[in-house]
C-alpha cells in the first residue's frame, strides 16, 4: 500500500485472512416490520453483534497485525468516541500490546466502562472527537503508534472485510446498501470491496443532521448519534468516498430514535444512534427507489440510562405516552373520580403529580399533571376527547 489512493481488493482480501477468529462474520437478516413500513424489502446486517459490538475490531486487528516487533513494544495511541476504542483495546490485548485510548469527557460510559475492560488505558478530556485527537497525537510523539479510527489504509482495508462478506450474503435482487458515515472508514472500505464485487448496488451514506460534514454542512449542535459525529474527516476517506459513493442523506435525532426503538422492539435488536441511522433513513423515506435495500447496523453499544430516555421520548412522540395536565377541587375524592374514569377506559396510569404552590389557582384549586400509557395518536386524541366530555380541561403537554 505505497499510495494514498485507498486499499487494494487484494489488501482488503489479505485483511480478511489476519482477522479471522477474532472477529466475526455477521449474520443478515431481513425484517417485514421494516420492510412494511418503509415500503420495501429491508435486510439487515447485524454487526451490532460483532465482537466489541461494532465493525471498529475489524480495522483494529488488521492494524495490530501488522505492526512491526519494535511497534509493539512500543505499544499504539488511538482517539475514539468510544468504539474504535474499545476495538483497539481487544486488539491489543489479544497481541499483548499496551494500547491507550483518549476519549471525549462525555462518552457514553458503556464504551468507557468497555474499553478499560478490554485492558487499555483511558484518558477523558475534550468535549469531541477532534478534541481527543489531538491529545493522542500529542502522545504519540513519545513513541506509542497512532492507530486513526479512519484515516488509516490498513484500518480501511479491515473495515472492507465487511463489504467482501455483504456481497456474498445479499441477494442478487438487494439495489441498495444505506451506510452510517462518520469518519468514512467503514464507508471507505466497504466500497472498495463492493464496487468490485457487487459493481450494480447502489451505495448511500447516511450522516446525523448536525454533523454532516460530508454534504458540506457545518456542525450545529449534540446528536444521539454520537458514533458518526465525526466534524472533520479524512483526506483519504474523503477521496475515496467522492468517487465511489452514490449519494448522501442527513436524518434527525427523532428519526433515529424512532428506528432504534422500532429494532429494539420489533427485530430485537440493540443499536446505537450512529448503528440505528441506516435504518432511519429508510424509513424516513429518504433513499430513493423501491427495491430491496439492506440498512447496516454498525454498532450497539450505547448506556442502558440513554436508551430508556431514546425509548420515552420515541413513544411519546409516536403516541405511546400521553402527558396532560388539568385541574381539579382539592378535597378527598376529586383524583380517586378521576383515575377511576380513566381506569374504565383500560387506560393505565404511569404518574400522577400535584401542583399548588406557585400556579394561578383558585384557593380551593389544584392542578394534576398524568402520565398516561397510550396505544397510539388515535387513542391519545381519544382520551383527551372524553377528559373534555367529563368535565375536564385538560391541556397536552407532549
């Protein structure tokens, strides 16, 4: 790999050999739930399942095996927002090499927690990925390799074993592959691979609406999608991602949270905002065509505290959780008549909060905030209907 126009078939083929047994070839899976609601075939290629959960061990071992003797003692220095970290730290440890990861302050705990369990030390610092770059850079200059999530060949060239084994598990009929894209390794690689093997499938990649420097987009703003908040990407992924890419599409933190819920509950699967993206795009509707398309999962590591707040707000916004607020006479009896109205209704109460100081309220008033569980919109609107028809002004707060 003398020039810097990207990995080889060849390079990527050899990668595939050093990474086996360590990281996984996984599995494709279609979902009719998908499929239905964005109007057509869905495949799905879980490397959500992989090992470290995400594609990240595959770039990572690849790199590991071919550092030098000298390189290894000298052990490797990396930057991640949390997977790559975690993959490299596996890697290493696998080789016996001492590997250190700099991670933002505010990383998902899970991919911290993981990384420093798979045996490399973590620094914290810096509110992105840029930020923690430029620490590990700093570092490398006292020997340890520089191991980049993207901007590396040899990283490229694992991440494209991914795209070898896409092309031999899709059918014939799939017209399209929808790819997160944050640093554009992955995308990268798998290209390479593709537009040899597969030349006809369309590739399209997938970026967070706030950080979406590939469609020339300035960041503007946090994302849940933290794995693709990638502010600069590579020279050399840029390169090959501008020759070889079919088209860009952004998506929005509640559509991505939508389909994270949506694989969660209805394919049983974890994924991660950045993971879940491909599968936001589709059912936004926002890859064109009609044809068979396969959404890559790219990852599943997120904290169990962020996916129960993804899980409230996408239920709430598709009608799950209603929250109202009313008033009622404040002696006994007034709430127990109320819940029992709404307990005829099969409708279940999740909280129930008190509000009188402070609120521009009669002397003899209070006001009542519910947490009521829904069915969808329908049943919401229906709710509120007979709160009115019993009396009641009740007000929607989300």
């Amino acid at each position: 790999m003398a020039t810097r126009t990207g990995p080889t078939v060849a390079d990527i083929e050899a990668a595939r050999e050093r990474i086996t047994g360590l990281a996984r070839r996984t599995s494709v899976y279609s979902s009719e739930t998908l499929g239905r609601l964005s109007g057509r075939p869905v495949f799905l290629k879980a490397e959500n399942l992989q090992r470290t959960g995400s594609f990240k061990i595959r770039g990572a071992v690849n790199k590991i095996a071919t550092l030098t003797k000298d390189q290894r003692a000298a052990g490797v220095v990396t930057a991640s927002a949390g997977n790559h970290g975690q993959a490299l730290a596996l890697a290493a440890r696998e080789a016996g090499v001492a590997a250190t990861v700099f991670m933002p302050q505010d990383a998902p705990m899970a991919k911290v927690d993981a990384t420093r369990n798979y045996g490399a030390e973590v620094v914290l610092g810096g509110e992105g990925y840029d930020e923690a770059y430029a620490a590990a850079d700093d570092f490398a200059e006292r020997g340890a390799t520089m191991v980049h999530a993207f901007e590396d060949e040899v990283v490229i060239a694992g991440q494209g074993t991914l795209g070898l084994e896409l092309a031999e598990q899709l059918p014939d009929t799939v017209e399209v592959l929808v790819i997160p894209v944050g640093g554009g390794g992955l995308a990268s690689g798998v290209a390479l691979a593709l537009k040899e093997r597969r030349p006809g499938l369309r590739m399209i990649g997938v970026q967070a609406a706030t950080c979406a420097p590939y469609m020339g987009m300035e960041p503007s703003g946090s994302t849940i999608a933290d794995g693709i908040a990638v502010k600069k990407p590579g020279e050399l992924t840029r390169a090959i991602l501008a020759d070889k890419i079919d088209g860009w599409v952004t998506v929005e933190d509640d559509e991505i949270a939508q389909a994270m819920v949506l694989l969660l509950e209805r394919v049983k699967l974890v994924v991660e905002g950045a993971g879940a993206a491909s599968v936001a795009a589709l059912l936004a509707g926002k890859v064109e065509g009609e044809g068979p398309a396969c959404a890559l999962l790219s990852g599943g590591n997120i904290d169990a505290s962020l996916l129960i707040e993804v899980a409230r707000h996408a239920l709430t916004r598709s009608g799950r959780f209603l929250v109202v607020r009313t008033r009622l006479e404040d002696r006994p009896g007034e709430l127990a008549k109320l819940l029992g109205l709404i307990a005829e209704e099969r409708v279940n109460v999740l909280s129930v909060e008190h509000h009188r100081e402070g609120m521009d309220l009669p002397v003899t008033g209070t006001e009542v905030e519910l947490t009521l569980a829904t069915r969808d919109e329908e049943h919401c609107s229906h709710v509120l209907r007979l709160l009115g028809d019993w009396g009641y002004e009740a007000e929607r707060l989300r």
